[in-house]
C-alpha cells in the first residue's frame, strides 16, 4: 500500500472516519461556506462548491446541514467568516507534512497547531518550506477487487482527461488536473464505477520511505491534527503502511 491513497485506507481500518462523524460534518460545512463565498451558491458554475457538496453527499450529510451552508457561505444567512491557511512542516525522519485549515481566529488556530507539532517532536515551518514537494491533483482510488477491469477504467479516465492510471496493491489510484475533476468523476459514474475515494487534493511529488518506528511517528502527527476542529485535510510525503497505524 504505497500508493497516495494509504492514509485513507488507515483511517478506515481504525474506525476514524466512522468515529468523527459529527466532527466531519462540521469540517465540510466549513468548506461548502468556503466555496460557496468565494465562487457563488450554484454548483453547477461553481466546481469547488461541487466538489464540496459531493464531499458531503458521501458521507450521508444531511441535505439541509448542505443547504445552510451554501447560503451562510452566500450571505443568506449569517454565518461566521473563515480564513483558509495552509501550514507547512516536517515531521520525524524530515517527512513533510501539509495541513488545510479553515479557522474563524487565525491567532487561536497558529498556536494550537504550533503546539501539535511540538508534541510530535516536529516543527511548522515557513510558507513554501514544504509545499514545493506537492501538486494540487484531481485523485481518485478506486477498488480493485469491485473494478478489475484495469484497460476499461484507463480508456475511461482518460477519455474524460485524467493524466495518469496506475495500480497499487488492491486500489487503482487515477490522477488529473484540478480542473478536469468533475469530468472525471461523472465520466466513471455513468460507466458503473463508484470511487472509495474522490478529491482534490496535494500529492507529493515523490513519496519517501521509512522505517515503520518513523512511520507510527507520521501517523500519530496527522491523526493529532486530523482531531483538531480547524483541520480539513492532512498529507505527507511519506509511505505509510497499516502496520504504522497499529
């Protein structure tokens, strides 16, 4: 399992997306209100809120907890103001780590994820200290064991503009550009293909290896801030394993 998909799948194996589920709808709100703010409330001309809405959608969001917050992010309602940050460290071993965060107190927010950092005997670093070593990337995972069909789910993907299809252990992992996202995901919809896991999202460009000691390190860091309210997304440039999540 050394492919972009991993932490998802550790996630699923410990029962975290399951176990925050109250926590996840209050994350997604945030980023609906996000997109909603910045592109407008209609989804079909707004591809981040789209997506977001998407998002939601998967893990049985309600439709009203949707619909709240497109017009708190449209100025219908009142709602509070969020700040997008992205904070860039490096954890055990130098593996570098990239947290999303939408945060109404960006003060509050600095500390408590400096804080997280330091108790992970990491560091946050400076603004382009670490993102370098990502692109923002349309990924998609898709279960091998549901969709074996390997040229079917290429010819595809790439019809519908996806830059890449590869294998890994038991997930087909597609890559495209942001913005050919939703074509994408609608095209492997209308063929009969449900994705585990669909999002815009940074990779790294290469993923480093460690040593499973360094690894439990890497996982204990990004679950930590994966708890944290303010947090959307965590990733790293590290190969992580099951057994790193134990």
């Amino acid at each position: 399992m050394a492919g972009h998909s991993h932490w998802a799948n550790i996630a699923r194996h410990k029962g975290i997306v399951d176990a925050k589920r109250g926590k996840l709808f209050s994350k997604l709100s945030r980023y609906i209100i996000i997109a909603a703010r910045n592109g407008g409330g209609d989804p079909t001309m707004n591809l981040k809120l789209r997506y977001a809405i998407d998002k939601a959608r998967a893990v049985s969001m309600p439709k009203d907890n949707i619909e709240r917050a497109i017009k708190r992010g449209t100025g219908e309602l009142e709602g509070v103001t969020y700040d997008e940050i992205l904070y860039e460290g490096r954890a055990a071993g130098g593996i570098a780590i990239l947290a999303e965060v939408l945060t109404d107190n960006r003060n509050r927010t600095a500390g408590e994820i400096k804080k997280i950092f330091e108790r992970a005997n990491a560091e946050v670093g400076k603004p382009g200290s670490a993102a370098y070593l990502f692109d923002r990337k349309g990924f998609f995972a898709i279960d091998a064991a549901k969709y074996p069909d390997e040229d079917h789910l290429m010819t595809v993907a790439l019809e519908a503009g996806a830059e890449d299809l590869k294998r890994e252990g038991e997930v087909f992992e597609i890559t495209t550009d942001p913005s050919n996202f939703s074509a994408v995901l609608d095209a492997l919809k209308a063929s009969g293909v449900e994705p585990a896991e669909a999002e815009v999202k940074y990779l790294a460009k290469t993923q480093q290896a460690v040593d499973v000691e360094t690894g439990k390190k890497v996982v204990k860091l990004i679950e930590a801030l994966d708890d944290h309210d303010d947090v959307q997304n965590v990733v790293t440039d590290a190969i992580l394993t099951e057994e790193m999540g134990e």
